[in-house]
C-alpha cells in the first residue's frame, strides 16, 4: 500500500502564475488535510476536504486559494498569483475516516521568484 | 484555542546521553498526540502516536508520555546517537475539528 504521495516535489513559479500541487492519498482513505510550512514556523492547517467537499477551511487565506478533491483523481490545492510569500512547503495528509491518524506524504516546495 | 509549545527549541547534547524534549497543550480535547521528526528540507516521519486513552508509547530508544490532564507531552530518547540530529515535532489531533496542531519544534543536535 503506497503512502500518501505529492507532486511535484519541488516547485518554481514566477510572481504572478498559478501553482497547483496535487496529492493522492492512500488507498481507502477519503479524508485529506493539507498544511503549509513557512519558513522558520510551524506547519499550520488549511483546509480539510473529504471526497467532492470541503469540510473545513478555516486555514486557507481569503483570495487566491482553492483546494478540492474530486470524486476521481488526486487532491489539488491551487494558488493563483502566487507571490514570494507564498514560498513554502505544502504538506498533504490522509486518513481513512474522521479524529484518526492522518499520514503525511513528502511535501512540495514551492518557490516563488 | 489549541496551542502547542515546545520546550526547548533548540537543544544539543553529546552522544550517548539520555534526553527529554517536552509539549505541551492548553486544550486537553484532542484525540491524539503525536510526535514526528523532520530532517532538514524533508518530509514529516511519524515517530508515536499516543491515543487520548493511553498514558505512553515505545519505539526502540523512545518513549513518548501523555498527560492529558495537565496537558504535557514528554519524548524520551535513549543513547543518543548523531543520527538522531532533526527536529522534532509535536501535534495534537483536535476533537471538535479532526485539525493536528503542531508546535514549532526541537531542533535536536547530537554532539559526536
């Protein structure tokens, strides 16, 4: 059974694209977080999605983000306009149901020039 | 509002020393703690997972408390070793919103 897998891994945007960075959580988990870690802080919630909803997202800044898992596919988190606070790295996490374990994937990088 | 605090953030010991790196919590409502090491520029490894109900956990040179009551956490590492070298994380896993809340860690530097 893969573990929680993210991509790209490593991500550059210039100021002003979009960046969507995908996560595909572990087979039979339907319950997906993901958490952004600035430099120097701590990893901070975003938003929780399970399948087709968001459940939760309380995390995410007001303009330019989206997240959503779709029926089919991974989940995306997309960030449009990216600027050079938006360097982080990206972490998504699954589990298989509600106040559970969640399971990390690797994280992606995103720089922004 | 869940806080998580690590004490210290930043520590270094010689090899082969016994420590202690702390947590705590101000919310006791959480479902789980857990502790997590992460090596610079990498992902998050999961270390223990202690559920609400249970007191500890081991792992090879680690034992990880929970005191829920007074909202403390305690990872406990044994004959440290260089490899050890990370930081070292804390999270709860929040009742009421199924959110971890993580500490801003303990960067553990073993002296060789």
């Amino acid at each position: 059974n893969a573990g929680v897998m993210q991509n790209p891994r490593h991500l550059v945007r210039r100021r002003g694209q979009e960046a969507r960075l995908r996560c595909s959580p572990m087979k039979g988990h339907s319950h997906v977080y993901w958490y952004r870690q600035l430099p120097e802080e701590g990893l901070k919630f975003m938003v929780y999605l399970q399948k087709e909803n968001i459940i939760d997202e309380s995390g995410m800044p007001k303009e330019r983000f989206s997240a959503e898992f779709p029926k089919e596919g991974p989940s995306i988190l997309r960030i449009q306009q990216v600027v050079r606070g938006d360097s982080a790295a990206y972490f998504c996490a699954s589990s298989p149901w509600r106040a559970y374990e969640q399971y990390f994937g690797p994280g992606t990088r995103l720089t922004v020039t | 509002k869940q806080e998580v605090t690590q004490i210290p953030a930043a520590l270094s010991v010689p090899e082969g020393e016994n420590l202690v790196l702390n947590c705590s919590f101000t919310d006791s409502a959480i479902y789980n703690l857990q502790w997590f090491r992460q090596d610079p520029g990498k992902g998050l490894t999961s270390l223990l997972l202690i559920q609400s109900s249970q007191r500890e956990q081991t792992s090879g040179r680690l034992n990880a408390s929970l005191d829920k009551s007074s909202g403390r956490s305690t990872l406990y590492i044994a004959a440290s070793q260089p490899g050890d070298s990370a930081t070292y994380l804390c999270a709860g896993g929040m009742n009421r919103d199924d959110k971890i809340i993580f500490g801003k860690g303990t960067r553990l530097h073993i002296l060789p």
